[in-house]
C-alpha cells in the first residue's frame, strides 16, 4: 500500500542536524563570527512509502512513492504563488527555455582535474512543470534538473548572493551528496516567501519546503494524500530520518476504530519489524476491547519476559546500548557515527527492517563513503 508521511518541524541553521541515511549531508558552512546568529526557519517535510504491511521491511520510500506529484503538493500548499526554479551547476544541453539568470562557467566534478561547461540558471515555471524539473526528466527525456523552487521570489543580484550562498559549494556527484548550506536558508528567504528543495530520502526525493514563519497546510495535504490514494502518517521527525514501522505503530496506538474505521494497514504476518512485534494488541478492537493487549515480549538478549509494558525510552535506550539493539546501526557502520547524540526519534535512519537489499546497500555506501563522515 501506498503511505504519505509528513512533519512540521524547525531548523537551526548554524546547527542543522543530520539529513538521511549517509546520502546526503549539509554542506560545512564558513561562518563569519561578525555574523549575527540565524533565527530557527520552519521547515514542512513530504515524503512517502510504498509496503506491504505494518513492518515496512519491503518499504520503497520516497514521494512519488505515495503517488503524490510536486504540482498536487504545490497547487495546495502555495495556490495563486508564482514559483522560480533554479539550479548552480546546470547541464548546457538541457536548459529552460526562459532565464532570467544565465552564467556560463566551468567546474570540477568529484574535485579532480577535468574541467566540465556548466550553467548557473534561474528560471521562471509553472506548477505543471515542476516535477519534470525535480527529476531531470519528462516521459523519458531529458529536461532542466532544479536544486530547488522559489516561492514568490523578488528576482535580483541580492537574491542572486544568497542562492550562491546556498549552493555554491554544492557537489552533487559526490558520496554522500552536497546539496545546500543550511545558513543559506534564511539568506534566500529575505527575498521569496517559502523555499523548496528536494532532500534525499532512501530511494528517491523528499519534498521539503522552508519558510519564516509556520505553514498550516495539514488539511491541505491530508487532501492530496487522500486524491492520491495514500494513507497519510504524521511524523515527529521528518520522514527520511525516521522508522515508518515506529511511525505506523505510534498512529494504530491511537486509532480510533469507532469513529475511524478499521486501521487500513495490514498487520504483518510475522512480526519481524522492530515496532510490530512488540505488543500487537489493537486499541479499541474486538479482542482489546480499548485496552493494549500485552504479548510475550522478547528483549535485546534474546530472553523472553512473561509481558512486561515497556517504555519508550526505555526500548530507545535498549536499541541504543543493549546487544543487538543496533542492528541498523551496525550495518551502517561508522556512516553516522557522528550523529550519535541525536534525540530517541532519530536513532535509526531507515524507516523499515533491514534485508540483504539494504545490507547491499549500506556495504555499497561504505565502500563509497570511507570511514562514514562525509567526502
């Protein structure tokens, strides 16, 4: 089934966390001390998945995952806005047909010797095209990529300063990827109303929207989720750093089947995600009736316990220290060793069971990544 998962958080520029799971990372700013400190900027997170069941270990994740297209998302968040489209390194041969920005220059892709033409470009679009310039491509061809969409942008050489400040020092070919400079975010907002960029998630882009002030858009986009078909999951944290097997067993602890009908999420068969196989009684089901059916509960020791009600901090502290509490975490290696600290939400980056794919994969990204902390 398809699942659209969104957040509402905020952003410390000059501190801006974690961004996915080792695909992407923030680009290292140079701070001037003489700089007064930012403000935290709001931030909206869209993301989806597509599973089979309550574990999500099958879980393809991304926002066309959820059958959700950037022109549904933006029609609804941004109705009667004019939006701009811009891009630092852009490809010559596939550029918009009008610029309002267009700078020829030359770069060096993964930082080696060879020099490649390349275009720094800003463009007017409409909200049909946009996602055609998410991907980089339309029906197969190729088209202008974006690094990102302007909200209501005040086109000029200041906004101009401030989106090289956001990714001038970008490198997208690189492992993990460098997009944007989070202290250029408030710098591009003092001239568009909102900034739209297209974070990483595990398997494809996440839609994710900054603005100054709070965007109350939750009916919005529980109405694009429910046109597209997609069953929408509130997250704490945003989608691409969180657990969709934590996120669905959260929201069924609070489903109301009186008022809201059957969970529409299957249960899985086997419990083998690490949210699904604890306590798999259902609030407010025939055999519940409204009370949490406890089950036999297996700890990090592989010992059982007869059904004693864990908590969540302690279930989070368990994963973190106890044998065998980090199996994501150790398949990870020392990708994001340096984000340990993180709150109990973010302590796993992948939202669904590991499998031989996702092994493959983080041996892949280790290979790519070195010892994990960046380029």
């Amino acid at each position: 089934m398809r699942a659209f998962g969104y957040c509402f958080d905020t952003l410390d520029p000059q501190n801006p966390d974690r961004l996915c799971r080792g695909r992407e990372r923030w680009i290292e700013p140079i701070i001037d001390p003489a700089d007064p400190y930012p403000e935290r900027v709001h931030r909206m997170v869209v993301s989806g998945a597509n599973f089979s069941d309550d574990s999500a270990r099958d879980a393809i994740r991304g926002i066309l995952e959820a059958g959700v297209t950037v022109e549904a998302l933006l029609k609804a968040v941004f109705p009667r806005r004019h939006v701009h489209a811009f891009r630092e390194v852009g490809d010559p041969r596939a550029l918009p047909a009008t610029m309002l920005v267009e700078e020829d220059w030359t770069y060096t892709p993964g930082g080696g010797a060879r020099r490649t033409p390349a275009v720094r470009w800003l463009a007017p679009i409409t909200k049909e095209e946009a996602d055609a310039y998410m991907l980089g491509e339309k029906a197969g061809l190729a088209t202008p990529k974006a690094d990102g969409l302007l909200i209501d942008a005040k086109v000029g050489p200041e906004l101009e300063d401030a989106l090289f400040k956001l990714v001038g020092f970008s490198d997208p070919d690189g492992r993990p990827a460098l997009f944007y400079n989070a202290m250029g975010i408030p710098a591009v907002l003092e001239h568009a109303r909102a900034l739209v960029v297209f974070h990483l998630d595990k398997h494809g882009p996440a839609f994710v929207v900054y603005s100054l002030e709070a965007l109350e858009v939750t009916d919005a986009l529980i109405d694009v989720a429910a046109n597209a078909d997609s069953f929408a999951v509130p997250f704490t944290i945003p989608p691409m750093l969180a657990r969709w097997d934590r996120a669905l067993y959260e929201l069924r602890m609070a489903w109301d089947e009186a008022e809201q009908g059957p969970f529409p999420v299957p249960v899985a068969e086997e419990a083998g995600g690490r949210w699904s196989r604890r306590r798999r009684g259902e609030r407010g089901g025939e055999e519940g009736g409204g009370e949490v059916q406890e089950e036999e509960i297996e700890d990090e020791t592989g010992v059982s316990d007869p059904g004693e009600p864990i908590s969540f901090d302690e279930e989070a502290r368990r994963e973190a220290e106890g044998p065998g509490g980090g199996e994501d975490d150790e398949a990870e290696g020392d990708e994001d060793s340096d984000d340990d600290g993180d709150d109990e939400d973010s302590e796993d980056d992948d939202g669904d069971e590991d499998s031989a794919d996702d092994a493959a994969d983080d041996a892949e990204d280790s290979a790519d990544d070195g010892d994990g902390d960046g380029p």
